[in-house]
C-alpha cells in the first residue's frame, strides 16, 4: 500500500493504491482502495487489510466477500477481530457499504493518476 501524490508530500486527502506485484499485467495490479487513509482504513475494517490483496486476482468474488463481511470474516481469530475493533474505535469508522461501486467512483476520479504510475 501507498499513497498517490503528485508531489512528495502526503496529507489526510491523499488517496491510497494498493500495489500487487505478483499479478503484474493484470488489470487490478494498481487499485485505489481509498480516497484517503481513513477511507482506506474503513475498508479492512470488517474484512482485514492484508485479504484485499484478493481484488487484484478474483476482483468480483472478493468485493462480495468484503461485502458479506460484516462485521466480520468467518475464518478470523478472535485477535483479528479485536485488532480490527480497536482499529475501528480509534479512528471513528465503519466498515465500507457498496464496495463495489466506490472503488468504480475511485477507478474514474484516479485512473489516469494510475495509468501513469503503471506504465
């Protein structure tokens, strides 16, 4: 994960890629999955961070999956959840609605930003 800016500094408006390396020449290799770093935060919530690396190889099944996720993912430990509760309660968030269709609204505002940066 990282920050997109045109410039070298980083605010509370600067939107975050997630970067896959190991699927290099797909589609979802770059993805913003945040406008900001609390949007970000607020979309591992429910599902955990490190399971959105997923988007980048079955995008479709795993934004149902972050979906269906609330307030959790079935598999995780009873730590997880609580890392993630504390995570939530810190910052004030709640985990995303409509996946899908904001990281399409994110798609559009950032993907000629991204285009650059993939090529």
């Amino acid at each position: 994960y990282g920050f997109l800016c045109d410039e070298p500094i980083v605010d509370d408006r600067s939107p975050v890629v997630m970067v896959v390396p190991c699927a290099w020449g797909r589609d979802n290799m770059f993805q913003v999955v945040g406008g900001s770093l609390a949007e970000f935060l607020a979309l591992g919530s429910g599902y955990g961070y490190f399971a959105i690396e997923q988007l980048a190889y079955d995008y479709e099944e795993t934004v149902h999956k972050i979906d269906a996720a609330v307030p959790y993912r079935q598999e995780m430990s009873d730590s997880e959840k609580r890392q993630l509760d504390l995570v939530r309660q810190e910052f004030g968030i709640v985990p995303w609605k409509n996946v899908g269709q904001r990281l399409e609204e994110l798609d559009t505002l950032f993907f000629d930003r991204l285009k650059i940066v993939g090529e």
